[in-house]
C-alpha cells in the first residue's frame, strides 16, 4: 500500500474513532439533520478553520484539526443522509451507522487513489490554507446546487463535492499531524 493510503486510513481511523465515541454519547441523532443543515454545519466549520488562520488566533481552545475532523465526519454523514434520506426518529443503530460510515470511507479511498495518481500528488505542495479555500468553495456550490432544488447544468452535483471536502480535509490533517514525519503508521484498513 502507498504512503498517502496508509496516512489517509490512518486519518479515517482517527476520525471513526471520535465518530464511534460521539455515537455511543448521542445515538445517530443526525439522521433527523436535513442537507441543507448538514451544509450550514460543514460551513461553520470550515469558516471557523479560516477565521483561525487569517486572525492567528482562536478564542475557544479547540484546535482547528478538530474542524477538520468534524468535516470530515459530516461529509460522510452528508453522504449518508443522500443515501437513506433524512428521518423523523432515529431509524438505524449504531452498528448500521459504522457500517454506513465505513462504506463512505471506503469509496473516499478510493477516489483519492485515482484523483492523487492522475494529479501527482499536487497537495503535498499546497498550503492547508489553500485546502480550507478549497473546500469553502466546495461547501458554496453545495449550497448553490441545494439552492437550485438539486438542478445541474454542467457540474458533478453535490456527492462528489462532499467526497473532494472529505478528502482535501484528509490532506490538511496529514500535514497538521506532520504524519510525513511519523515512521510509525499502522496499515489500517476500512
């Protein structure tokens, strides 16, 4: 297995883990979350990660790897709510949920794969400033496409958009956590 799926399972990993936690604290109660209030959550998020790096400091003592996390999580929670629709009561445990999670994990994987080998691995040369940009203006044509009731002309509608979110916050993360320095990934595996 390549270095960036290794540090890209290892960063899922970390994120299921909190995942896992956060659903033993609260059960699936996202699955009442519609996708426009999915959206609005991946903007707070993502605008919070740029306030943080334009100001340089941040009033709550949460780092911004945390954010980074948390769009990752609710990308795949997005993606999941495309696929079952959002619910009135919680319908699904949380063995479903892991299960649900790990498919979308799995094909962010793989997208990646293909993505980084016909890209070169680019982002290893970009700023994680540069991936926050990027995925605001994924999060903003979310909300357009949302807008429009769905509607695309040209574009690749609104999966793609959460799984490139997905993986642009994968990326920043290796580079925060400096796993370019870390010679101890496991092979973890979805």
């Amino acid at each position: 297995m390549d270095k960036t799926s290794q540090q890209f399972l290892y960063v899922i990993d970390k994120c299921r883990n909190i995942f896992q936690k956060k659903l033993q604290d609260y059960g699936p109660a996202w699955r009442l979350l519609r996708l426009e209030s999915i959206t609005d959550q991946l903007y707070i998020k993502a605008n919070r990660i740029r306030t943080i790096q334009l100001t340089g400091q941040a009033k709550i003592n949460e780092q911004i790897d945390g954010e980074f996390v948390g769009l990752i999580n609710y990308s795949i929670i997005a993606l999941i709510q495309r696929e079952l629709g959002f619910a009135d009561e919680i319908d699904i445990d949380q063995k479903q949920a892991l299960e649900l999670y790990d498919k979308y994990a799995s094909l962010s994987l793989q997208l990646m794969q293909k993505k980084n080998h016909d890209y070169g691995e680019a982002w290893r040369q970009m700023r994680v400033s540069s991936l926050t940009d990027l995925i605001l203006m994924k999060i903003f044509r979310i909300k357009q496409i949302e807008d429009n009731k769905g509607k695309t002309i040209a574009s690749e509608g609104v999966e793609n958009n959460y799984f490139d979110i997905i993986n642009y916050s994968v990326f920043a993360l290796i580079k925060l956590w400096n796993l370019d320095e870390n010679k101890e990934i496991k092979n973890n595996s979805l």
